[in-house]
C-alpha cells in the first residue's frame, strides 16, 4: 500500500513538471515560431506549431520578419536608446550603491537601521505613483528624455541595489576591515582594496538585474519619450510597430523583435552566469 501511495505521488510530481515546463516554455517557443512565420502562415487556421507552407504544408521557415526589423530604422535607434539608458543605470547604481551599501554594512553611525528600512521601503512604490510628480519635476527642469529615463529609472533600482549589496558587506567579517586599519589603510582604501573585490557575486547579480529593469522599462520610457520621438527606447518602438510598419498587425515583426532585444540578456546571463548563481545563492543565505 505504501508503495502504491510513493508510485502515484512520484506520477503525480512528474505530471506536475511537465505541466509546469510547457507552461513556462510554451510562451517563449510561441514567440520563436511565430517569429519565423510569413503573413499567410500567421493566417493559417487551425495555427501550426511549425512554420508550414499554406498550400504544400511543408515545414518552411522564413526570415522575413527579422529583415524587416532589422531595416527598421525606429527600431534600430530604440536598440541604441536602450544600451545607453541600460548600461549607465548600471554603471551609476553599483559605483553609488557600492559606497551607500559600504556604508551601511561597516560604519556605524545615527539612523542607519532607519536608512535601511526607508531604502526598503522605496522599492514597494508603483512606478505610476511618482510618475506624474516626476513628469513635472523634470518638465520644468527642461532635462532631455534620455537623462530624465536614467534618473527615473535609478529611483527603482537604486534602491534594491543598495539593500542587496549591504546584506554581502554585513557578511563580510569585520576583522577584515580592522586589520585594514591597524595596517594604515583609511576606511575608503580598505572598502576598495579589499572589501569591494569581495562583493564581486552581488556586483554581478545586482548589475544583471538592473540592466534587465532598465531595459525592459516601458511605462516611464513611454512617458519621457513622448514629445521626443528620437529618444525612444525599444519597448516603446516595439509598441509603436503597428503604426509604422505596416498597416496591418504585424505580430511576426513584433515576435521577431521581441527575439532580437531578448539575445543581449540572454548572452549576459551566459556570460556572467557562475557570478549570478554565486551572488543569488549568498544572498539568500545572508539575507
């Protein structure tokens, strides 16, 4: 009996993996073929799992989609647009977040625990709760779409930079940077010379992540980008498809693009994935 009972929940946890993996994959396979199909492929009924040809149905893939994007000039501008806004969001969150995290995980000082908390507290907001304050801040201070995006954009992930990062410094034993001190190293010196290596994982983990924020951001970037169309970012372009490719929907254009702006984090992730797995894993330690 007991044996039949191990038997049907080993049948039943497989039942459950499966489901789950054609659940989680079946979207991104969607996007893949769909991407590859022609505008009378796409109106085939019943739709085809494979690109099929509508009077042979042989499988036949096609590229058409993908030429279309990539002569898309709104959409190549979008590319460009979104590696600048990404990439310094980036760069500024971990320089800033490194010296506010080294802060708050080894120096002691008034309100720090409370600094801690405000921080936290900073990533709960909805992003439409300050747009429109934000919106008018930056209107009046006549900042151009690109820089007013970067500033936006850290209000997020700034602050869960900081919050993780401060978690890997408490870990860091603090003999370490006593040692530094009775050795002549200042606070600043032991934080870069020493302590900062150390914290390479969450660097890592919490760079990839706000990349990826930044990157996939639409509503801020819908916003920002309205007046100024030569600063669009790439979801935007991607949203504005219908309206400057063709008259029809073009979902295969969209797929297609959805494709080409998902390889740079894909090959990110691949690139830095031993770092990622090694700061996601301490930092669930740590806490």
């Amino acid at each position: 009996m007991k044996s039949k009972s191990k038997t049907i929940g080993h049948i039943a946890f497989w039942i459950l993996v499966i489901v789950m993996f054609f659940y989680l994959v079946f979207p991104f396979y969607w996007t893949i073929v769909t991407s590859l199909k022609t505008e009378s492929q796409l109106m085939m009924t019943p739709a085809t799992f494979i690109p099929r040809d509508p009077v042979t149905h042989e499988a036949k893939a096609s590229l058409i989609n993908y030429k279309a994007v990539f002569s898309n000039a709104t959409f190549l501008r979008g590319i460009k647009n979104s590696a600048i806004v990404s990439i310094s969001v980036t760069l500024i969150c971990l320089v800033v977040g490194a010296f506010v995290a080294f802060a708050l995980g080894k120096l002691r000082f008034k309100g720090k625990t409370f600094s801690l908390y405000l921080i936290l507290s900073m990533t709960m907001f909805p992003q439409i709760s300050v747009l429109t304050g934000l919106y008018s801040v930056i209107n009046r201070l006549h900042i151009d779409a690109i820089p007013a995006m970067i500033l936006s954009y850290m209000l997020f992930t700034l602050p869960f930079t900081i919050w993780v990062m401060t978690s890997f410094f408490k870990g860091i034993p603090d003999s370490l940077l006593q040692a530094a001190n009775v050795d002549g190293a200042t606070n600043f010196q032991a934080f870069y010379m020493i302590l900062l290596p150390l914290t390479v994982p969450a660097m890592v983990t919490t760079g990839l992540l706000a990349f990826i924020a930044a990157w996939n951001e639409y509503l801020f970037a819908l916003t920002f980008t309205s007046i100024e169309s030569s600063a669009r970012t790439v979801p935007v372009a991607m949203a504005l498809f219908s309206g400057t490719v063709a008259r029809q929907e073009p979902f295969g254009e969209i797929m297609a693009a959805s494709v080409v702006v998902t390889i740079p984090l894909l090959v990110l992730i691949y690139i830095f994935q031993k770092r990622l797995v090694e700061g996601l894993t301490a930092g669930a330690v740590k806490g």
